[in-house]
C-alpha cells in the first residue's frame, strides 16, 4: 500500500481482481461497486484519484459532474462499456481527466495511474 489512495467505483470494475491488486501496490483502494456511496467515502477519505464506471445511465455523468462541483481537484478516469460518444463528450465537459472503453486492458489503466501520482 502506498501513500496515496484510489476508489474504484462501478459494478464490475470493482470486481477486476487483477486491477485492484496490481493499484494496491501504490495505493490503498477502496471500493463502491454501486455508485451509491461515492459522496459520502469521498467525504470520510482523503481521495487522490476516482476509476469511474459508467453504466449508460445518465445520472451517471450526473454524478460525475457532483463530484467535481464539490470536490473540483479529485482527478475522474472512466471506464465506459457501451461506447456511447454522447456520454464521453458529457463526461469530459464534467471533468473527467481520462476514459477507457471497456473491454480495457487493466495494466494500460495501472500505468496510467501512476503517471498521474507522478505528478502530484
């Protein structure tokens, strides 16, 4: 476990066993596998960075964008799985920082995460 901490949230992501452990490397890890509970381990939590899942759903990116409204420096990568364009282009005008369509190749997301704890 390193100094920083990650939460991987969504309903399969967080099943993602090789993806947890290879983050937990780095960083402590915590999950929320329905997205009901990301406000509230955000409040309780000191969070570096978010792997979003999102579903399709609107209230998704919905989310998103109340995350960033109230916690504008906590850095969002989603995970999309029905490919839709809409929902990227609406989840990058809400802050998200980086995306990967699923099926994703979680050692790409790994680096990709500690390239950014380079940097802070």
């Amino acid at each position: 476990m390193g100094k920083y901490c990650v939460m991987v949230a969504g309903p399969t992501i967080t099943k993602d066993d090789k993806l947890v452990s290879e983050l937990q490397k780095n960083a402590m890890v915590l999950t929320n596998s329905d997205n009901s509970r990301i406000e509230s381990i955000i409040q309780n939590n000191r969070i570096d960075l978010i792997l979003f899942e999102i579903s399709g759903k609107n209230n998704d990116v919905e989310m998103i964008g109340n995350i960033k409204n109230q916690f504008p420096n906590i850095p969002i990568i989603v995970m999309n799985a029905n490919g839709d364009n809409e929902v990227m282009i609406k989840a990058f005008a809400s802050g998200v920082i980086d995306a990967f369509k699923k099926p994703y190749k979680y050692y790409l997301i790994v680096e990709r995460v500690n390239a950014l704890f380079r940097r802070l």
